[in-house]
C-alpha cells in the first residue's frame, strides 16, 4: 500500500475537475470542430478516443489488485458479507430512489422531464459501481486493515463482473428506459474485462521476475502520470460535448450533487454502524464503509457514453459524482476517525 495515502492529484482532484470544465466548455463553445471530429471515431456506439482514455485511466488502476488474495475470503469473512449485502443488494436501489424522488419530484419546477430523466439514468448507473482503487487511499488515511482492505476490492471487481449488468438493467428499466443489453455487456467488458485481465498478466508476470517491491515502488507509479492525464483529457472532451447543455443549465451540476452526496453519506453510515452491531475492528468498519460510499467513476463513466451518446445528461450526472467524490469522502473519513474510540470499546 502506498505509504503517502492521498497524494496531489487525488488531493485536488474536485479542482481539476472544475478546470477541465471550463476548458471542455470553452473548447465545445468557441473550438467545436475538435470534439466534432473526436466524436466521429466510434465502433458501434463506442466512442474510441474515449474508450483509449478510459483505459487509462483503468489499466493503472487494476494494476494495484492482487486478485490471489480472494483465497483469503474464508479467513474472516463477516466484513465482506456486509460489504457485498451493501453494494449489491442496498446502494444501487437506494441510489434509484433517492434519484428517482430528487428528479422527478423534488426538482420538477427546475429540470425538464427528460433532462431529469437523463440525471436519473446516470445516477442509477454511477450508484452500480462501488468503488475499486480510490478505496486504497481512503482505508490509509483512516488506518484501515490494508490486507483486508485489498480481499474487499478484489472481491467487488469480480462481483461486478456478474451483477453491474443485471441491476444497471433492471433499474434503468424501472425507470423507462429502453435498455440496450449488448452495448451494457459490451461496455462491461471493453472497460472491466479487457484491462483487468491485461492487468492481472502483468501483476503476474513483472513480480514473477523483478519481485513485489519493483512493482509496486517502481512500475506502479510510473503510470501515476498517465491516469491523470487520462482523466483529465476525458473530462475536457466529455464536458466539450455538453458545453451547450452546461451553458443553458448551469444550476443543474449542483441539483446533482445534492442526492449524489445524500446518498454517500447514508451508504456510509449504514456500513459503519452495522460494522459496529457485527462487532467488527475499526480498521476492517471504516475501509468496508468507503468502499460502498465511494464510486467507480471511471466504468461509469464509460458505460453512461457508451449506452446513450445522444443523452448528454447521462453522462454529466456520473461525471458530477467525480465532482464531489474527493471532498464527501474527506469528510467521511474525519467522521471514521474521530468514531475510532468506540469501537475500540466493543
């Protein structure tokens, strides 16, 4: 695990967004022909300057997964039932009805039906995916267990593998939407299968021959660069196609925010404190209450383009998730440290 938790792009990372905003903006406005021509290079519906950049992104990211430590689920397997009970059978569903009564109730005066309906979808898709790498940085700075830590994301990244279709399916059907199967299943594996199994080869094969300590002190970070700078290249291209959409509605990137960050902190404190009932240590609560509050953005950010290029809304409600990911959990954690004492108590 990295021994400097959070470093200063992670860090900042709420700011870079906001910038890569401005810029996507200005480009969509003033520079059109670039995002124009970007987005004539497709696969299907897959946009491929997108797909290559979340790679990127993704690759780096699977890098850090030792997925042999699955073998080790049997060891102590109470705190992995409450993370898997909570992101599978608890946040995707929360995350529709929270949605489902921010967009079409609460916001009605504010958002047009289908713009609204748009947010939904995006929400449903980002509220699917529990985060993966970014965990690893949470659970340092609450001092979580890092070898557990590492059992609950590999464990989620497999998980996904069978249950992220079916759900994101069922709740984009509840809410209307015609659900495009192949391009959903294509999605999961252009930007889960493909580089976790690159990924996993190369885990295998570099410690194989240069040892655990040159991969993750040497070979780790030198794509350290490359995912910010995959991040940041999607972000100023994602928000140059929705300029028009983000001039006309400015307000609805903080419309967002509110039931995106309602439901973090209430999939937090359900996984804290039921950690706490179950009796489990804080290092093993407080990494297991992250993991379901955070998101993987990147895969949904990926799957909200691939599935509806023409809904631009989709998209900007999963992006607005990697707006407010870094400050709510900072703030999660405080709340994590600050509980310490009573589970030491237990």
């Amino acid at each position: 695990m990295n021994k400097n938790p959070i470093n200063r792009f992670e860090k900042y990372l709420t700011i870079i967004v906001l910038v890569c905003m401005g810029i996507g903006v200005f480009v969509g406005r003033f520079l059109p022909i670039i995002p124009e021509t970007l987005s004539r290079f497709e696969i299907g519906k897959v946009n491929l300057p997108i797909a290559l950049l979340i790679w990127f992104m993704i690759y780096p990211m699977m890098l850090k997964i030792d997925f042999t430590s699955v073998k080790d689920v049997s060891k102590n397997p109470k705190g992995l039932y409450l993370t898997w009970v909570v992101n599978w059978l608890i946040k995707p569903f929360t995350m529709f009805l929270i949605a489902f009564l921010f967009f079409t109730y609460i916001y009605r005066l504010w958002i047009p039906s289908e713009l609204a309906k748009d947010y939904l979808a995006g929400a449903v898709i980002l509220g699917a995916a529990p985060c993966t790498a970014m965990v690893f940085v949470w659970s340092s700075l609450t001092k979580g267990n890092p070898a557990y830590t590492l059992v609950q994301v590999a464990t989620n990244d497999l998980i996904i593998l069978v249950l992220f279709v079916p759900i994101v399916g069922l709740l984009l059907g509840i809410g209307g939407f015609s659900v495009p199967w192949l391009t959903l299943i294509l999605s999961v594996v252009l930007f889960v299968v493909v580089p976790l199994v690159f990924a996993s080869f190369t885990r295998q094969v570099l410690i194989k021959k240069k040892g655990l300590n040159y991969f993750n002190d040497v070979f780790i970070k030198k794509f350290s660069k490359l995912t910010m700078v995959g991040l940041m290249l999607t972000l100023v291209f994602i928000f140059s196609l929705q300029s028009e959409l983000i001039i006309k509605n400015p307000l609805h990137i903080l419309l967002i925010s509110i039931p995106l960050m309602i439901q973090t902190f209430f999939i937090f404190f359900i996984s804290f404190y039921s950690a706490k009932k179950m009796k489990l240590p804080f290092d093993v609560a407080a990494p297991a209450g992250m993991i379901g509050a955070s998101n993987f953005f990147e895969l949904s950010v990926a799957v909200a383009i691939a599935l509806f290029p023409l809904n631009p809304g989709v998209a900007l409600a999963t992006i607005v998730g990697v707006l407010v990911e870094v400050p709510v959990m900072l703030i999660l954690v405080k709340i994590a440290n600050s509980k310490q004492s009573q589970f030491e108590s237990i």
